[in-house]
C-alpha cells in the first residue's frame, strides 16, 4: 500500500500536508480545485518534487530517497511525454527497453500494446502524423507495457472525445486491476470518477484527504468539494 505519513510540500507560496494511506490495488480517483495541488502530489510521489518534510512509503519502504527512475511507479502526465523522433512502436517499447533495442518479444508486446488501446496498424508513424487523441493512446500503451505496481495519471484523456475516453479509463482500470497495480489518477470529472475509482482522494484546502468510497463522496461530498463540484 502507499502511506503519505507528514508529508508536507512546497512549491513556491504553496503549501500542501498529506497523512493518509490508499490500499494496494485500490483505484483512486484524486479530485479538487484547479491549482489545489493534485499535480503537486503525483508530482512528489513520482520523485520530481522533494518534500519539505515526511515520507513516501511503498511497501513499507521509504520512496522519498530513491531517483524517479528507481521508483516502482508509473506515470502518465497530460502532456504524454512522446518522443518526436520516434515512432509510435518506438514510444510504446521505451517502456520495455530504454536502450531502444527491443527483443522481438518485446517488440510483439508493443504491437499489441498499441492494438489494444485502438491503434494497430499504426506502429510506424511518428507523433506528429497522430491526433492528439491517437498520442494520448500512444502514452497510455507504453505506460501498460510497463507493469508498474503503482500508476499515477493526471488527466490523460482530456484530448478524446466522450466515448473513446470512456474507453480508455474502462481500459485502464481492467488492465491496472488485473494486476493488483495501484491507480491514482487526476480527474475534474465526476463522471470519470463514478466509472473508474473505488475511492477518492480530495485535495482541498492545502491538504490531501485520506481516501472515501467514490459513490458516498459524489453523493455527499464535504462542503469545500461541493463548492468546487458544484
């Protein structure tokens, strides 16, 4: 499981504590106001930003040392991260073989990697010649490839249309649940919420909430989430 215990941390004036624990396998939903500190969080926890004070544990151990490559983590940030001299196989097999020098076994992985998220047939195209839609499925297969234990994901639809990013987030949570992976993904959609959580994590008023059960939350949420939900 993932314990935040007295995390604080700073990014400039801002100021955000977390003391909570999200269960192994569980899929969270993390929600609150634009500049709240959602990314700030998943930040952290992926290592790109050093707290100011506590500890990131996985497992019991202690994330907060270890480099972003070094952590059991996933991630999946909104601006895909793609490589714009590689194609989208190449993309998708980094997260197998950072050397690019995939094994035709990994090679095979990929391909069916990008089949399954819609885009079989367009291994050999590079960034630039896919939509955005097609980019953000491109980051996701190579994201699945990987086979983290725990996955952060911050709005990583927001370029597909309705149906296709239902899609997605169905597709997500079968493969992520599958595995027993951890999921923590940045949402400002309810809807998304309902279809893809178990829990939800709010972040409000400089502190990241321990997690509740996605329905009851939605129903009944807490005053300063009814404001931002509306």
């Amino acid at each position: 499981m993932l314990v935040l215990e007295g995390l604080h941390l700073r990014a400039g004036d801002f100021r955000l504590t977390a003391d909570l624990t999200v269960p192994k396998g569980a899929a969270v939903a993390v929600m609150g106001p634009s500049g709240g500190g959602k990314s700030t969080l998943l930040s952290a926890i992926a290592g790109f930003l050093a707290p100011a004070a506590g500890r990131i544990l996985w497992a019991g151990r202690d994330l907060v040392p270890l480099a972003p490559a070094a952590r059991p983590v996933g991630i999946l940030f909104q601006d895909n991260n793609l490589f714009p001299h590689l194609t989208a196989l190449q993309n998708v097999a980094l997260g197998l073989r950072p050397s690019l020098r995939p094994t035709e076994a990994e090679r095979d992985r990929a391909e069916a990697a990008l089949a399954q998220v819609g885009l079989a047939g367009l291994g050999k195209r590079y960034p630039a010649e896919l939509s955005g839609g097609q980019q953000s499925r491109v980051a996701l297969a190579r994201l699945l490839v990987q086979e983290r234990p725990l996955v952060l994901m911050d709005e990583p639809f927001a370029a597909l249309g309705p149906a296709l990013r239902a899609e997605m987030l169905a597709l997500t949570r079968q493969t992520l649940m599958a595995r027993g992976a951890t999921l923590l993904l940045v949402t400002h959609d309810p809807g998304d919420a309902r279809a893809l959580a178990d829990l939800i994590l709010p972040v409000v008023e400089g502190r990241a909430h321990p997690p509740r059960p996605a329905a009851a939350l939605l129903d009944d949420p807490p005053p300063a989430l009814r404001a931002y939900l509306g």
